[in-house]
C-alpha cells in the first residue's frame, strides 16, 4: 500500500522546481530510513530514492553550470 501511496507523490513532485524535489525526496528517506525500530523495512526503497536524489542534484549542478 505504501508503494502506491510514494509512486503518486513522485509524479506529483517531478512538476515541482528541483529544489523543491530535492526537499521531498530528502524528507522522504528520512523517513524511509527511520522504519521502526532499528531495522529497515525496505533497504531497495532507500537506495532508489538516494538514487533519485543524485539525480535531482545532478540537475541541479548542470543548470547551475550553464549560466
């Protein structure tokens, strides 16, 4: 359920700036990371989003190099 819930806001935050994206996706392990308790409930998820934030920074850094 979870699942469905994260692959919505992901289309939602991809219209977002990439600075608001990089916020989202940030808040977003955070909280994968926290889990419950000190296990992890899903290490894929985490390395897809820390992938999805290297991603957005690379944007960011190619934006920021252009001007």
């Amino acid at each position: 359920m979870a699942d469905k819930k994260t692959v919505k806001e992901a289309k939602t935050v991809s219209k977002l700036p990439l600075d608001e994206q990089l916020k989202a996706k940030r808040e977003e392990l955070l909280i994968a990371q926290q889990g419950l308790g000190s296990t992890l409930q899903n290490p894929h998820r985490i390395k897809a989003i820390k992938k999805e934030i290297a991603r957005i920074l690379t944007q960011i850094n190619a934006t920021e190099g252009d001007k």
